[in-house]
C-alpha cells in the first residue's frame, strides 16, 4: 500500500484532497502520495504561526526550556536514523552511504549544536560609551524576530530544514518550513518526531506545494517577518519580487560554481580522489560541487589521465545498494538539463573524456542516472565555463601561474 503523508499545521496532521505522486528517481515508480496545500491551508499555517508568536509561550521560554525540546527533536532523528536514511535515498536518489553517514547523523547534530550553544548568543550585553561631553551606557537585547518562512531545496532535504530550524527555534522564532514538492517526505518524517517531541502548537508548521503558489503566499503575506530560502538564482529573484510588497528580513543562499585550484607540487592521487568526491558526492547536485578544476600545466596530464581512469570506475547503481557511488539525478527534468550542457560543452569546443550519457545497463534505464562527466579543453567563454550545471560534470582546467 503506497503511504500517505499530511501536512502538518498547528500541532495537527492535516489531509487534503489533493495529493500529490512522490516518485523514486531511481526507477520512476511512486513511493507515497503527499497532501498539497493550498489557499485555505496556507491561510491555516500563517494564522497558526502568527498566532503562535503573538499569543503563545514559545518566544518567552526561558532558553534552558526551549533546549529541551530541541534536544528531543535531535534524539528522535537519531532513534529513526536508519529510517530516515532509506527513505532520503529513496525520494532523492542519494547513495544510501551518504544519508546513512552523513545528513541524518548531520541533521540530529544541528539541533544538538544549536540546543547546547545557542545560548551564548541570546545574552544581554553592556556597551559602555565614553566621550568628552558625558558617558553613557547601553544594553543590547537579542529578542526573536517572529514568523520565520525557512524554503528547503531538494538535494539536501532534511539536513537543510535542520539547519534552519534548529537555530530559528533556538532562538524563540516561529517556523513555517516548505520543502521542495520533489523530496517532501523526510521533512514530513520529521513532523512526527517534532510532535513527539511536545513543542507548543504553531511552532513548527510544514506545509508542502507548488512553489508558485505556496512560496509566492507566504513570502509576500505581511504577517510573515523573515525568509530564509536556498535554491536556484531564478527562484531567488522571484521571492525578491514577492517580499517587496512587505518589509522583511530576507536571507539567501544561492547558486555556485566553485572552483578548486590544483598548484604543481600538490600529492596527486590526493588531489585526484578528494575532487573526484567534490564534484561527484551527491550526482554533482551541490552549490558547493567543484565543477571547475584549474589544474597547474605541469601536472595537468597527469592528473587529467588519473582523474578520467577513476571517474570512469564511479560505480552507478540503485542508492539503497552500499556500494554505490552514485545514484539518479533527481528528476528527468533535471538529467535533461544537464544533458543540454554536455551538448553545448561538445559544441563549444571543449572535449569530453568520459561519461555525459544515459546508463545502458538494463536495471539502471527505468531511472534518472547519468554518467559522470569530465571536460578537458575548457575556456571561459565557455557555457559549462560559467554556469552552474547541478549535475556530475567536471570541467578541468589548465593553468600556468598563480598570477
């Protein structure tokens, strides 16, 4: 029986009518069906949270009180560790290695981190102020800034929302947290231990949907006082349109195309193995993916040689299998737009080495996966120079000097 999974609002699990098809990137199947919210939800989750902040105990805890609850979310990510695992390489096509050792111990960890030095940050301060006319004495007060809007993308689901939540709650805010319509169900695994975990009704709202219409709401809606969203440049710009309707404090993490510097007395099988995870970690969907490797012309060849024999050995497989290296890419969307970059890679004039196609081995063509990729020959001018590609593609470059 495919599960289903509600919405959660104002301590309360919330059905919809409408529901929406989870799928498994890895075969194209669903997985679990998901309620979608929509204007009288959205209304639910804002009126709850403001409500919450206005009216309820949350912001006037004693800090020692809110640390309680937060260290139960942590324990409660780590009871259900093995499961949150399968089911973030499951919805995102990450390597069970990876979700297994990395985001949800990683996750659990933010709320313990922010449960246990959070508090430093929330102490009142005296600045004294001295001149020749008189002396004077202030205080500074950290208080909570209110309804917190925390937008989640898809290739880190849970980890990010603990990295906003964790340190939103800490510091007395009230959350509203939208994650990505393609990986909502870890974030929804989580409701269910933050209900667990007893926190005051309209703390922690979750509400899933289509951005243009659940973003747009929420982040043009005057009772919201902050957004904290990370995602594409594109997506950037529209909550900037959507916040100035209002005035409120915006926090951003966009798009990268991070560069990794290889100088030539560098430890070669080093620098080969620790890009080859930089790039590759993930399927390469990471705004911190080195997808730019500007390697020194005296080792250039050899590392270029090195780098290509291994990446051809990436093992590509189902990522609920430990021996996988990489899994899917998210979405055929998604493997269609990184297949467009290879094209106008090739086009440009840069040279691929390896990879850059669809898998044909048999239990992988139901799925998104994609070869790993490696340009040699690229220039600046170049598309896949420049734009962030958010898939497994390496670009490597020659250099001469530093300067």
């Amino acid at each position: 029986m495919t599960p289903h999974y509600p919405l959660f609002i104002n301590g309360e699990f919330v059905e919809t009518q409408n529901k929406q098809d989870i799928i498994n990137p890895s075969n194209g199947g669903i997985i679990a069906k998901v309620s979608i919210a929509q204007t009288e939800e959205i209304e639910h989750a804002i009126k709850s949270a403001r409500d919450s902040f206005d009216n309820g105990p949350w912001k006037s805890l004693p800090f020692s009180e809110r640390k309680k609850y937060i260290l139960k979310i942590s324990a409660g990510i780590l009871e259900k560790a093995q499961e949150l695992a399968e089911l973030e390489s499951l919805n995102s096509g990450k390597p069970i290695k990876e979700s297994t050792f990395m985001d949800i111990p990683s996750a659990a960890s933010s709320f313990d981190y922010f449960a246990n030095n959070f508090e430093e940050f929330l102490k009142e301060e005296t600045i004294k102020i001295e001149s020749q006319i008189a002396n004077a004495e202030a205080k500074l007060l950290r208080e909570p800034w209110g309804v917190s809007v925390l937008i989640v993308p898809w290739n880190y689901p849970l980890l990010i929302a603990s990295w906003k939540m964790a340190q939103a709650l800490a510091a007395g805010n009230i959350v509203i947290l939208k994650p990505s319509s393609l990986t909502p169900l870890s974030v929804l695994e989580l409701s269910k231990i933050i209900k667990n975990a007893g926190l005051p009704k309209g703390v922690v709202n979750i509400i899933n949907g289509s951005g243009d219409i659940v973003g747009e709401s929420l982040c043009s809606d005057r009772r919201v006082d902050m957004i904290s969203f990370t995602g594409s440049n594109a997506v950037g710009k529209k909550i900037l349109e959507y916040t100035s309707k209002n005035v409120k404090k915006v926090t951003m993490e966009l798009g990268g195309k991070s560069a990794a510097i290889v100088l030539d007395d560098a430890d070669l099988e080093l620098a080969v193995n620790g890009l080859l995870c930089a790039i590759f970690l993930n399927q390469g969907q990471m705004c911190t993916a080195m997808s730019r490797i500007f390697v020194h012309e005296k080792i250039y060849d050899n590392f270029v040689n090195d780098f290509t024999k291994k990446a051809k050995r990436v093992k590509i497989g189902d990522p609920l299998n430990f021996e996988t290296q990489i899994g899917p890419l998210i979405s055929e969307g998604q493997r269609k737009k990184v297949m467009e970059y290879i094209k106008q890679g090739k086009k440009e004039g840069a040279e691929l080495l390896c990879g850059g196609n669809i898998p044909e081995h048999e239990e992988l063509k139901k799925g998104f996966f994609f070869e790993p990729a490696v340009f040699s020959r690229v220039s600046s001018d170049m598309k896949i120079y420049k734009e962030e590609i958010f898939g497994p593609v390496a670009c490597v470059v020659k250099f001469s000097s530093i300067e």
